[in-house]
C-alpha cells in the first residue's frame, strides 16, 4: 500500500469506509483496473475451466514475465513484452494437437517445457538488466496501486476486443469444448476455434498479469471459474456467476490491502481461495443432500 500523510482506518460505517477508498486517485484507477482485468479473466477463465487449459493458462502467465523483463532490458515498455511473449506462447501451444490418453500426455509435456524455459529467460533477462530494475516482485506478484490513466485506458481497449471476440466464438466454442467430436461432425472448426480461444488467453493472461503479477493470474483467472461450476451446471448462470465473483475477489482484495497492511496480491488470492472453498464444501453438502433424498433400491425377496 502506498504511503499517505493520514493512515486510513477501517470505521464499519460502509458509508464512510466506502468514501474513503475513493478519495484519492490512485485507488480510483486501481478499481477501474481491476474491475477490467476481473471481467475479462473471468469471463475467459470460464471457458479455461470447461475446457480443462488451466495447465496452458498458468504456463502463459508465467511466459509473461520474461516477456516483460526483456522488454524492460531492451528498454521498451513492459506491456510490449507481456503481450509479444503470452500471444507468441499460444500459438506454440496450439500447434500441439489435444487429444486424450497418449496425445494429452505429449500436450502437457509441451507446455511444462515451455513453462520451465520461460521461467530461465526471465530470469536472464533480469539479471542482464544492467539498471535497477525495481519491480522485479511486481512482474512476478503485481501491484494494483500506481496504475496510471492511460493504462486503464489500454486495459479496456484490449479487454473490450478480447470480450468481443469471445462472444463470436463463444457459442460453438461452448459445443466444440463439451464434445469436440461430435462438434466436428457438425461442421465446426474446432481446430481453429481452439487456436483463436488460445490467443485470446494468452491476451487475456497478458492483460491480468500487468495487474495481478505473473504467479498470480489464477486469482482471476480460474478460481471464479472453478467457483462457478462447482455451484452450478448450467452455462449461461456459471458464465455470469464467474464474472461476479472475479468481481467480489478484486474489489475486497483492493479493500482489505487499502486498510490493512499487507500485499493487494495476498489479499486477493486470499479471498479467492476463501471463495472456492466456500463453494466446494456447498457443493459437496449439495451433493450429499440429494443422494440422502434418494430412495433406497426395494429389494424383492424371492
């Protein structure tokens, strides 16, 4: 948290608590951020978590820091290096066919080595930096606070382009990642539907990433997700319940670093594992429930 001549404190008058927040400016451009990057990584996260990619998705958010620390060594803005490298990375990994059994296995050892040499050049680029590079923790743990107008602006920019090419695709999208098969027979590119949804998240990882740091992408990325589809089957209501709660993630994980003294980036995958543990226990009793409802089978003596 940044520093501030007067240290705020936390009232309970929601009100006032609220008020506070808000008054300085750049707490306003982190929730306008952050609110951004937890629609888009939610949105696109949900689809991550159907189409079980979460391995692929973590491994570009790790790509985007030696993207962003090369970048910075060659003397060029971050962001350059954190969409250049995600957006190069899925391409790679689309060009590894997913399959199950013997083929899943090859895709997952594809992406784990792209992961492993991502994580040694970003740490080469970092130490070939002959400069101070300050910010080494907010590449790999991000930062909320000090994000500036313009950012903002870019950050709605592409996640405004990101959302919209998921709303083309996203009904054949929807068929192709429940039965890719059957989808094929009915004449969907899933092939190229799937290459499309990979550049799409790896902007999306390249995006969140600027916020929330390289290792802490699946705070927004996957756990509204996996949340979501643990409460609920149906498409349409998981889709929006993701986006709400990426929402409840950033916006209390702002709150609760603005008024205490630790890290946006703990406070946040705080709240998110809270979330998700929250929504599996309900799940599990859900399930319980039910099966207890369930009569028990007659038996027919003979």
């Amino acid at each position: 948290m940044l520093a501030t001549d007067a240290t705020p404190q936390l009232t309970w008058d929601l009100a006032r608590d609220v008020h506070q927040l808000f008054e300085f400016h750049f707490m306003v451009n982190a929730f306008r951020a952050g609110t951004v990057v937890a629609v888009v990584a939610a949105a696109i996260g949900w689809f991550v978590v159907l189409r079980q990619q979460t391995f692929a998705g973590h491994t570009l958010s790790v790509v985007g820091f030696p993207g962003a620390a090369g970048a910075i060594w060659l003397g060029v803005s971050a962001t350059y290096g954190y969409f250049a490298f995600c957006i190069a990375a899925a391409l790679v990994i689309a060009l590894v066919p997913r399959g199950r059994g013997r083929a899943f296995s090859e895709e997952s050892a594809v992406i784990g080595t792209i992961q492993a040499f991502a994580l040694a050049c970003g740490f080469l680029f970092a130490s070939l930096y002959s400069g101070f590079l300050n910010g080494i923790d907010s590449l790999l743990f991000g930062s909320f606070l000090g994000i500036t107008d313009g950012q903002v602006l870019t950050l709605l920019v592409v996640g405004a382009g990101a959302l919209a090419v998921l709303i083309v695709i996203g009904r054949p999208l929807l068929f192709a990642s429940v039965d890719a098969d059957v989808a094929s027979a009915r004449g969907i590119p899933v092939r190229v539907l799937s290459v499309v949804f990979l550049v799409v998240l790896g902007v999306a990882v390249a995006e969140a990433s600027q916020i929330t740091g390289s290792l802490l992408v699946f705070a927004l990325l996957v756990v509204p997700a996996a949340a979501a589809q643990r409460i609920t089957s149906r498409p349409v209501v998981g889709f929006v319940g993701a986006i709400g709660l990426g929402l409840v993630i950033t916006w209390l994980g702002l709150g609760l670093s603005y008024y205490a003294d630790y890290p946006v980036g703990f406070w946040t995958t705080t709240v998110a594992f809270a979330i998700f543990l929250g929504a599996e226990i309900a799940s599990r009793a859900t399930r319980a429930a039910l099966a207890a409802r369930r009569p028990s089978p007659t038996v027919v003596g003979p």
